[in-house]
C-alpha cells in the first residue's frame, strides 16, 4: 500500500508538470512547446511569444495551481474536521463567507464608505474574504455543535448560502454596469484576473495552508476514531477545531477573493484520493493538494481555449464534474443508510 500511495503522489506530480506545459502552449495564441521551455530555463524567444507567457499564462498557471490545492486541502480538512464525506468549502458555507467578505471590498466598500480610498485596494481582497469565510465557518460550527450530523452541516450551509446569495444579490444592484459585469462574471469562477501582483498576494495564503495542512494528518488520523479517543491520544479537540478554522478559512478567503466562486473541487478531490490512496491524512491532503492543482489546471485551460479567444466561467466545468460525483455520493450514503 506504502509503494501504491507513493506511486500515486509521483504519477499526480508528474501530471501536473506536463499540464502545467499544455497549459502555457495552449490557447488564442498557439506557443510551440520548445518555446515555453525555452522561456522557462531563460533563454531569449519571440518577443510576442514572451509576453503571453510572463504577463498573461505563467500567472494564471501559477493561480490556478495555487487555488486547486487550497481548495482540495481544505475540502480533505473539512471532512476530517467534522468527520462527515460530505463537507467542502462550498457546501457548508465557508466558499460564500469569502465571497460576502470579497464582495464588500469591490463593491459595498466603495458605495457604503466612498471617501474611504483604502477599500478599494486589491490587497484587502484575501483579508476581507479571510475575516468573512472565518465568521460564516465558526457560525455553522458552533449552531452544528461538536456532533453533528452531515445533515444538520448541510441544512446550515444551504442557509448560509441562500443568506449570501440575497446579499450578492443586493450588491448587484448597486453595481455599476462596469462592476455588474464583472461580478457576474466572478460568482461562476475564473482565472482571468491573474496577475504577478495578484499571485504574491495570494501565494502565503494559499501555500501557508497547503504546507501546514499535513501537519495536522495525525491529529485529524485520531480524530477519525472520535474526539474523546483522540482527546486519550494527546489531541485536544478544541485546539485542533480553532486552528483548522482559521488556517482553512486563510487559504479558501485568498482563492475565492481572486479566483470567484469554483465550486465542488474541495468536495471531489478528497474522495477520490481517498478511493485511490485510502483515507490515512499523511497521504491524503498532500495527494489532494496534487490532484486539486492538476484538475483546476486542466479545467482553466479547457475554459479558456473551447471558445477562444473568448473564455468560459471555470465554474462551468468543475460543476459539470463534481455535481453528478456529489448527487451519486448522496445515492450511495441513502443505500447505506437503508441497508444498516
């Protein structure tokens, strides 16, 4: 199992340097492959050739990257914090606390506090997306409570949601048309805003919580056995609950800020690097954080090149995917529940 898991992670490794090329060659402007390499080990190519790939592709690749894994990674913490298969980023509000938190900060801000220059700046995206994701989080857990059920999870993050579509909705009419635009084009996902700026302020946040994450593979290994085994083993429930939160809610706040609304990656992923590598969180959140950054990569390339040099909503595509995972898991825990 040791060598299979291990084999997995090279093979998701290896997927994602042969996407990440695919990605940077395919497109409205078509770059042979010996270019991009030849851009990616400094070597001088055609002029327009290096623009597309440093001002527009490398950044987006590297967001993309970076937002598949924190969403995935957070997705597998979510799950193993409340010890249900059916908690993500989307699901149970934490997506539409951050969206709240980012929307007030491109528009509410701006129309609320005019005067206010500093609201309008891009670098308070992931800390008001943070601050908003981190209050709608610890809201569903404490009116969930240490124990409950995947049910109880969903009923509250269907409310929440519905909560923060009426307010996404009230920001719309204040939009501008300029503004409308966008954030329409925003609550489906894209990668479209990426830039270098955008990505060193999304990168600590991002990285931050797919780093740390694998430190918590024993305490959320434990816990899967219930909080007062794993209370007999070392780990103190509350400690581990408060940490999860806050990094979860740091690495999900930067990705919507920037990326809009991708749903359902944090919900596919875990499982099926769970089914492929079994449920151990050593091996999972770093094989989620893989196959996440592959994923949305392919995803962003396919939106973006379908219908070039227009571009689809990413949210199109991992919709498209994850709802009918998501409806066959709903089937499959109905089956169980009526045969047990």
């Amino acid at each position: 199992m040791k060598r299979r898991r291990g084999l997995v992670l090279m093979g998701l490794a290896g997927a994602i340097l042969f996407l990440c090329v695919f990605a940077l060659c395919a497109g409205a402007v078509r770059i042979p492959p010996g270019e991009v390499l030849a851009a990616l080990t400094g070597q001088t190519l055609n002029a327009k050739f290096e623009s597309v790939l440093w001002h527009l592709r490398i950044p987006r690749v590297l967001l993309g990257l970076m937002a598949g894994a924190s969403l995935s990674v957070a997705g597998a913490l979510l799950q193993g914090l409340f010890r249900n298969p059916l908690a993500d980023p989307g699901l149970i509000g934490v997506s539409s606390g951050a969206a709240l938190g980012a929307v007030f900060v491109i528009i509410l801000g701006g129309v609320v506090f005019p005067d206010v220059l500093f609201l309008s700046d891009v670098r308070l995206l992931p800390v008001a997306a943070f601050l908003g994701a981190l209050a709608v989080t610890l809201f569903i857990q404490a009116l969930a409570g240490s124990n409950g059920s995947v049910s109880t999870v969903l009923l509250l993050g269907i409310a929440v949601n519905s909560l923060a579509d009426a307010v996404i909705g009230l920001s719309t009419f204040l939009a501008t048309d300029t503004q409308l635009r966008a954030l329409s084009f925003w609550t489906l996902g894209s990668l479209g805003a990426a830039d270098w700026k955008v990505v060193g302020i999304a990168a600590p946040f991002c990285l931050g919580l797919t780093v740390v994450a694998p430190l918590f593979a024993p305490a959320l290994n434990a816990r899967a056995l219930g909080e007062a085994e794993a209370g007999h083993l070392g780990y103190s429930a509350t400690n581990t609950k408060r940490l999860l939160i806050v990094v979860t809610a740091a690495g999900v706040g930067a990705c919507v800020a920037f990326t809009g609304m991708i749903g359902f990656v944090g919900l596919v992923v875990p499982h099926l690097v769970r089914l492929w590598i079994g449920p151990d969180h050593r091996w999972l959140l770093p094989g989620s954080a893989l196959l996440g950054a592959a994923l949305l990569t392919i995803a962003d390339t396919i939106a973006r090149t379908i219908v070039a040099p227009a571009e689809l909503p990413i949210g199109i595509f991992t919709a498209a995917f994850g709802a009918p995972f998501f409806l066959l898991l709903l089937v499959r825990a109905r089956r169980s529940a009526i045969w047990t």
